[in-house]
C-alpha cells in the first residue's frame, strides 16, 4: 500500500543524562506515567495521525525496545497493508557501521524509504512526551508549499538558550537557526519534528553522507545547509504539553504534571489516546489501612501504605506503614513497610527497605545499580 | 508429535443475574471491573498450554462475540491454535432443544477439524483455577475414559443450585449425578468440568441424541455413570458457581479479601482479557479510598469504601459508595449515597441522593439508566 507520509522514530540514544534507568533500556523504553514507555507517546501519535508505516530506528541496549515495538501490535499499526519496521544498524556489502548521528540514521535507511513510495516523511524523537496530530501538520506543509516544516513551541525566553531556536518571518518561514543560543533572537524552540518533502529529504541525505565534515545531524547539519541554499522552510507552531524527558528532574516533572488537573496533556480524554501493551495485571487494590491522594495509580497495584501525589506503575506494592509522596515508582517496585520517600524515582523491580528524601532540585534516584 | 488437546467452554447453563443478564451471557459479564466471567476458563485453557478453543454459545452471541473478537488475548500461537464460537443456529429460538449436546452436534465439523486427541470441557459461570495440563496427563494415565471435576464444599443448601451434585464409589467413580435442589447442605459438587477422549464425545454426543433430544452433557454423564468408567476428581481451593445477582454480588465483595483473592489468582497464571487502553486510575485530592478494587481509567473524588469499580468509573467529589459493584464508564455524582447496590456499566446516578440495598438483596441499576 502506497503511503503519503511515512514516519520514522529516532529511537537510538541512550540517554546518558537518565543515569542507571538506562544503563540496560534505550531511553524511549524508559517506563512512564505508571503504565507506558516513553515510546508509547511518539507511536500512539503516529497511530492516531492516520499514519500506517513507521520505522523505529534503534541501537543502544535495544533488545527490550525491539521486542515491546515487535509488529507495532500495540499501537493497532500491524493490520493489512500497514508497516511497522524496526530499523538497527546493519552490514551491507559497503560494510557495517553505526548510525552516526539523526542524519545518519536516516541515510542509512534510505533502501526502507524508497520502498515505501511516500511523498513525505515525518521524523520524529522516540522520547518525547506529547500529542500530537500530524496530519494538521502534513497540511500545514504542503499549504506553504514547504520543503521542510518543523514543528516548534513557545518556551520561556529565559530558558530559549536550552533550546534549538527557529526565527521566522511573519509568515512562519524560517529565516534562522540558533543552537542552544546565549542570546536568544526568539521564543521559538524547535521540538525535533520535521516534516520532509521526501525527494529533497534523499537528495540532501546523500550530500550530508558524502560531506566528511559533517556530523550527520538534523539540526546542526541538514536543516542550516538546506537554509543557506535558499529550501523553504517553514516553522508549524505547536499548543498544547510538550516534554522532552532528557533528565531524571524533567523525567520527575513530566510525571508529577500528569497529576496536575491543568495539564494540557490529558491521558484521560478519549481524543488521542496513548496507546501500550496490556500487563493483564490484577485491578489494583487499595487496602483498608492504606490512604491514597492525589495519584495515579496502574493495575496491579496493590497499597497498603500511604501514597501522596505519585505515580504508582503495575505491580507495585506499598506495604503498610511506607509512605510515599512526590515519586515516580516504576513497575515490580516494592517499597517495604514503615519506609519513607520523598521526591524520588524508584526503578523498576527495586524493592526499598530504606528512607530516601530527595528535593525538588535533587530528586532521589533509587534504582539497582546504585 | 504433541497431543493436540481441544478445550471447549460450555456457555449452557440455567444460571442467570435478573435482569443484568437479559442482554448478556454470564460469559461476557463483567467480573472485578476488568475481566469477563470467560476470561477465567479461557486463561485456564491458553496457560495450560492449550492451543484450539471452541466456546459453546447458548445465546447473547453479539456481548459474547464482543468481548472474545478474534480470540487473540487468548490464542498463543494464531497458526497452530483454533479460536471459534460455536453457535446452534437451527435450535436458538427452541429452548428445549438447545442444549450443550445439540451444539456440539451442530458443530461437528470443528470437532473434526481440529481432530483432538482429548477434549476438556469446562463451563463459564463456575470459576476455578484449573491447571488442565496436569489434569489431562492424570486422567490419561488413570485410564478412566472420562474424569469430571468436583469441590467437596459446605453451603449447598444456597449455592451450586441446579448443578449436578455427584455421588462417588470408595474408588473414585462417578455413580450418580443428580440436580442439586438445596436438600443437604454438604456435599461433593460437580464443577461442570469433565476430560474425555475425542472418540468418547463423539459416542457420547450419539449416545446422548439417540436417548433424549433434550440431553444435556451432565445428563449424559448421569446416564452412563452405571456403565462407563467416569472418574471422579477432587478440585481444591476456590471454585464459586456465579448464578444469580445477590451471589454475583457477594462472591464479587468476597475478592476484596485477600487470602480470598490468592486462592483464585494464583502467581504465573494471569488472567487474560480484552484490552481497551485506559489509562491509569487517578485519585484526586481529597479522595478517600479504603478495600477496594479499582479497574483502569477511573476518576475518583469521593469516597469508595469495601467496593469494586469497572474501567473509566468516576465517582465525583462528596459521593459515597460503599458495599458496590460499580459496571464501567458509570458516573456517580457529587453527594450521592451508594450502599449494597449493583451498577451495571454506563449508568448515571444523578439525580437520587441514596441508593441502597441489602446484602442479600442487592439494589440494580441497569445498564445506560440514568437515575
């Protein structure tokens, strides 16, 4: 079946800044919200988009990411003439080598694109929490006639120089890039989603392959080189929640917001919805004795202790007497009876026997190999 | 290569909840606010290891259909495995004749397909935890040509109505089987379970048309008890027939206990069911939650007390519900009072500040009311 656009998921890194969660999962498999992995995020967008092919490129410790993306059964992206690929590194009569960089990673899945016989492609970051339709974004692209549109959020100035920064005319193409600027000349923050015309993508991909000073990035080499050869490029402003969970604060924070009824990324709207695979876990049970505020809490969940504003994954088990407030607590974790914590991530299958309080600034990180 | 064993789930039985199973089989309701009562035989059947399942559908077939689809949370290998629900279309509107035999009858052309060595047949409404590997290996080696499961349990006078209380020999055979009508209160009850060879159902089945166009599997197996080896084999732990509401009601309630709950669940053996993608349950501020079971997608505010809550219930802020099995996607609202009641799925509770039963007695809302 012949698709207009086709995504591809950069699902590669390791996520350094995520410590020992990731030392044997690639971080979009990183567990989130009690009952997700981050990945589930950028593919149930996709699913809901109207999308039916996606390629997931993975290479760090991507045995458990493989197998959870497996058919893309979970996002309903494995019926008749849908394609859900899972794209690694390989050796090809040129040889073998690792994906490079974004660019690369692409590049080198070129054969997969060409074979699909899209017109677009949208590429997107496998670890970024967000919904996102994008069809709106397709129409967007092709209303401006654009040779790449990137989707991009309004941030606070004062933390713009965190961020790749787009300038824009008053009709939203783009006039400049900034890299994580010390002066800002905008608010505007790209959010690593682009959208490609996909001969232009091919074409530019080559050139970048051939360029042996090239870092084969998106954002440092591809889009600046398309820009200074006068491409039409076009920033789509995006609304809505937006998180990219590259630290164990922003992971924390983007799971405290789920509790927050503000939230603009509401998981409990049926428009969108975040799509995972079943546990077939028990409900949970909330005992007698135990006392639950202010949380989320996943199936198989079993409380016996008190659980004040957090994230409680599947099979977690709160004995009586722990209290547990401001966590994020991932699947399988025990937290002992009379144990204290506070502002915390547990990882998964840990089981706590001791009090950890961690601050706002410093979240405590409980996981096994620390 | 490997025995090919055929599990049926055998939908036919007398047992009903009122009016909460006048659109519905027993098969395809709700159970502790995630499950279906089929889920449990059709777990037994995927982590015994075994791969082809028919489901001997009396009626209800679109909930049943609904709930099963394709059979996929329960098929663990889609090429080697058979998934079919067996429907008796010439009999569905001749109550008498449309029994359990008459299906199998209908439906011989899949038992010939799937051309099994043994056959295990085990009802939807009683549920146990049955492991039939074990169970199919013992009665090979018993060489008995059928086993049929049974629970030694007290309290016969209220439950196990109407199913087969069965009488063994000081060797372990069946010698009779007869409706039980309350008369005593302890005994030895059938669970509706038995393990045959294919070549013993196909005599039964012919043995059972050529007797009584009526016949049911138990009275076939109460027939022939005097003339063919029907070994008797003790089941252990929970087993609870679901046959009316009041009991539906209870035996629901009795889950929130959890020695209760491990005798059912049991580690390594989950439970499989249909998936709906609901998120995590969210417990607002101000939310008081004591002994309850709480499926996905719930929103609670209020005040749940010795309950259990289907998918995506909300119950809003001042509202209490206690001693209830709440149906999903129901919405309890702010200051409503809910006690001894069951909800079934959808419903809105608006408008009456109290909704209460009795524990013998529990008070229904049906499904989609708004009240």
């Amino acid at each position: 079946m012949k698709s207009e656009m086709v995504a591809v998921i950069l699902a590669g890194g390791r996520g350094t800044r995520l410590q020992s969660l990731t030392a044997k999962i690639a971080k979009p498999a990183v567990f989130f919200g009690g009952k997700y992995r981050i990945i589930d995020f950028a593919l149930s967008n996709v699913a809901n988009s109207g999308i039916s092919s996606v390629g997931v490129a993975t290479q760090y410790e991507a045995t458990v990411l493989n197998t959870y993306i497996g058919t893309g059964r979970n996002w309903g992206l494995n019926g008749n003439g849908a394609l859900t690929s899972i794209l690694p590194p390989r050796e090809t009569p040129k040889g073998a080598s690792w994906y490079l960089g974004t660019a690369d990673a692409i590049y080198q899945n070129i054969d997969w694109l060409d074979k699909t016989h899209c017109e677009y492609v949208v590429i997107l970051s496998g670890d970024h929490i967000y919904k996102m339709d994008y069809s709106e974004m397709l129409a967007f692209h092709k209303k401006n006639a654009a040779d790449v549109t990137i989707a991009t959020i309004k941030v606070p100035m004062e933390e713009a120089p965190r961020f790749g920064i787009v300038c824009t005319d008053d009709e939203d193409r783009i006039t400049e890039f900034q890299e994580k600027p010390k002066v800002p000349k905008s608010d505007l923050a790209s959010m690593g989603i682009y959208i490609f015309t996909y001969s232009l993508l091919r074409e530019s991909l080559i050139a970048d392959s051939n360029n042996a000073k090239s870092s084969h990035d998106f954002g440092k080499d591809i889009l600046p080189t398309l820009l200074k050869a006068g491409k039409r490029l076009f920033s789509y402003n995006f609304h809505g929640y937006w998180k990219d969970v590259g630290t164990i604060h922003s992971l924390w924070e983007a799971n405290m917001d789920l509790l927050d009824p503000d939230c603009e990324l509401n998981i409990f709207s049926s428009k969108m919805k975040i799509y995972s695979a079943d546990t077939y876990s028990r409900p949970q049970y909330i005992a007698k004795i135990a006392k639950v505020e202010d949380s989320l809490i996943n199936q198989g969940a079993v409380i016996r202790g008190t659980c004040i504003h957090s994230v409680i994954s599947n099979e977690v088990t709160i004995e009586k007497g722990a209290v547990v407030k401001d966590c994020l607590i991932m699947p399988g974790a025990t937290i002992k009876a009379d144990v204290k914590i506070e502002k915390a991530i547990v990882g998964s299958s840990v089981v706590v026997s001791s009090d950890h309080i961690g601050t706002t600034d410093n979240i405590a990180l409980i996981n096994k190999e620390d | 290569m490997a025995r090919r064993i055929l599990g049926l789930v055998n939908c036919f039985s007398n047992a009903n909840f009122g009016p909460m199973t006048e659109h519905r089989s027993i098969a395809s309701t709700s159970f502790l606010g995630r499950y279906a009562f089929i889920d449990f035989p059709l777990s037994n059947f995927l982590n015994s290891g075994i791969p082809a399942i028919g489901i001997l559908c009396k009626n209800h077939i679109r909930s049943l259909s609904r709930h099963v689809g394709n059979g996929a949370p329960w098929t663990a290998n889609t090429k080697i495995g058979q998934f079919q629900i067996l429907y008796d279309e010439p009999n569905i509107a001749n109550p008498s004749y449309n029994t359990d035999v008459a299906n199998l009858i209908e439906n011989r052309w899949f038992l010939k397909a799937c051309n099994p060595d043994y056959v295990v047949i085990t009802p939807s409404s009683t549920i146990f935890y049955a492991d039939f590997d074990r169970l199919v290996e013992e009665h090979i080696s018993s060489g008995a040509r059928i086993s049929l499961l049974y629970h030694h349990c007290t309290g016969l006078k209220h439950s196990f109505i109407g199913n087969r209380k069965v009488y063994i020999s000081d060797r372990g055979k069946v010698t009779k089987m007869e409706i039980n009508q309350g008369d005593s209160d302890e005994g030895d009850i059938s669970l509706g379970t038995i393990i045959l060879d294919y070549p013993m159902l196909e005599s039964l089945l012919d043995y059972a048309s050529g007797t009584s166009s009526f016949f049911t599997i138990a009275d076939t197996l109460n027939y022939i008890s005097p003339s063919v080896l029907v070994r008797a084999v003790k089941h252990e732990g929970y087993a609870r027939s679901f046959d009316s509401l009041p009991h539906y009601f209870n035996y629901s309630l009795e889950m929130l206990n959890e020695e209760v709950f491990r005798t059912l669940f049991q580690d390594d053996w989950p439970i499989y069911t249909k998936s709906y993608d609901t998120p995590p349950v969210i417990y607002k501020k101000g939310a008081t939650v004591s002994n309850s079971s709480i499926a996905n997608g719930a929103i609670i505010e209020g005040t749940v007390i010795n309950s259990i809550l289907g998918r995506g219930v909300k119950i809003k802020k001042g509202a209490v519900v206690k001693n209830a099995v709440i149906g999903s996607d129901s919405i309890i609202d702010s200051n409503i009072h809910i006690e001894n009641a069951v909800v079934d799925k959808e419903v809105q509770v608006l408008h009456i500040a109290e909704v209460k039963g009795t524990i013998d007695d529990p008070l229904y809302i049906a499904r989609g009311d708004i009240v």
